[in-house]
C-alpha cells in the first residue's frame, strides 16, 4: 500500500532495522528535540555532533535524556559539519543530518570534492514530500532548494529522483507532472520544451516507472475538474503524485505557500550524494524534522 500520510512512514520503519543518523552542528532545541522523537519511535540511532556544553544545555532545558544519544564534542560549526561528513565516510552511519549550521557550510562540506559525500558526476537535488490537507494523497515536489535553473540534464536527473522517492513510499508507477505556465506546447517557453522532451523520453522508455506528463499548469497537474473543463488527455493530469518545477522559484513558492497558507507538513531530504541528507530550514518545527528524518531512513540503503 502506497503511504499517503507522512505519519505512516513511522510505522513502516518501526518493522525494519535501525538505520544510525548523524546531525551536523546538533546544538539546537528543534535539532535535538527530532532525533530524540525518532530514537523514541525506535528509528534510529543518533549521532549528535556539536558543543557538548550547548547539547547538554538544551537537553537539560527540554527535559530529554542525553544518554541517548552519541556525542562527538567539537564546538567550531565547519569542523563540526566535516566531522558529521567523515563519520558517513567511515560507514559509522547511513545518513546525514543539518542541525543549526548554516545551509551553505552545510552543503560545502558535503560537496568538498576530497572530503565530501559526491560520487563522480552526480547531480545533487532536493527532494520534498507534501502533505496538504487538501489534497488526497501526497505530493513529491522537485527542486525547491538546491538548482536555481535546472538545464535538460538536471531535470532528467530532477525527474528521476521523485520517481524513486515515489518507489520508496509504495507508489509503483507515479504520476509525473512536469510544471509550466500553460499546458500548451509553447515553443517560445523553455520550460514547456524541457517538458515535452522528457514526457516522451518516458514515452521512449528512456525514463521508467512512471507515467510523465508535461508542460502541464499547475492547475491541470492537480485539479480533476480543470482538467475536465479544458478537455485535457493526460495520463498525468489532475492526479499527479509527483511535481517537477522549471526553476527554484516556482518550487520554493509553491512549497511554502503549502506550508504557510494551507496548514501543510513536509519532509526534505537532498539526494544524489552517497547518502540522503537531510536538509530542512533553521526554522523548521522539530515535527518537520522528525518527518524528514523518517524519509532519509525510508531512502537509506
């Protein structure tokens, strides 16, 4: 059965081994306070690397028991990211996890072509799991963080990413909406030209298990009854499961806009790196982080 609520992931991984998380900079309440939630739900083993004072000092002030946890002490916030890389690297945890260091020293540590997470050639994405109430099931959305204009390439690569976020939850053969301004084959638009050619590479079979769709507005991508008033034939439209954007902007507005405006949770993972990391915003609820920590392991080899 394909998961449908974010929620559901829990109970999935509570029946599989403990895979071991590693949180970068871990000094911060909302940090803690999820790994904590996911060692409690009997998901993980965590790793918590970052001033042992300020760890302590937030445990102490929330109440949880630190023993839980392995501490490795280094207070410098870029040492501590690197030490987070280097753990992975050493095989001494199956993913990686932002805590309160900043989003570009985090991504520099994992990108650090000696030292980092990169295998060679890899294109590195973010990946983002929606649950609006709104909507009947949920909504794996595409890149709404880390390519700012993807190229043809990137977007192949954007493309298949949610499909196999989309395996991961249960989904056999998602439903991929490749997002424009318009349904309409517009030559003039480089998102509806990108679009096209990846719909029928999935036609081709160049990309599998999916059903790919585009250029598609968002309103056909999602809505049954837009689609029926345009009198569109869509294997994909007005039910998709998965949202490729053409740019960060579209993306990030869209994802938030579900968040701030429509009561809706997200789980964030970056992929494309040796392993899933999990990348959400400073000021993410820890519920949030929870969420994404449950994905990573979902994702996790």
């Amino acid at each position: 059965m394909p998961v449908t609520k974010l929620e559901q992931m829990f109970e999935i991984l509570k029946s599989k081994p403990k895979k071991r998380l590693v949180a970068a900079y871990a000094i911060d309440s909302h940090t803690i306070e999820a790994v904590n939630a996911a060692v409690d739900l009997g998901i993980v083993e965590g790793t918590l690397v970052g001033s042992k004072a300020e760890i302590e000092k937030v445990c102490k002030a929330e109440k949880i028991d630190i023993s839980k946890f392995q501490i490795v002490d280094e207070a410098d916030e870029m040492k501590a990211t690197q030490k987070a890389v280097a753990i992975i690297n050493e095989g001494k945890a199956d993913f990686i996890m932002k805590g309160l260091v900043s989003t570009d020293k985090y991504m520099r540590a994992i990108l650090d072509k000696e030292k980092g997470l990169m295998p060679p050639k890899a294109i590195l994405s973010h990946v983002t799991v929606v649950e609006v109430p709104t909507y009947p099931k949920l909504l794996i959305v595409s890149d709404v963080a880390i390519i700012p204009a993807p190229d043809l390439p990137q977007k192949i690569a954007i493309t298949n990413y949610v499909i196999n976020t989309a395996g991961v939850l249960g989904i056999e053969k998602p439903k991929v909406a490749m997002i424009a301004a318009t349904e309409q084959m517009s030559a003039g638009m480089p998102a509806c030209v990108d679009a096209a050619i990846i719909s029928k590479m999935c036609d081709r079979g160049q990309i599998k298990n999916a059903f790919v769709d585009g250029p598609l507005a968002m309103d056909v991508a999602i809505d049954a009854e837009s689609v029926k008033i345009k009198k569109l034939v869509s294997p994909v439209a007005g039910d998709a499961d998965c949202l490729v954007f053409p740019n960060i902007e579209s993306g990030n507005v869209f994802f938030k806009t579900c968040t701030k405006f429509a009561g809706g949770e997200l789980a964030a993972v970056v992929v494309g790196a040796k392993c899933p990391a999990v990348l959400t915003s400073r000021g993410d609820s820890s519920k949030t982080k929870t969420y994404s920590i449950a994905l990573a392991c979902m994702m996790s080899k």
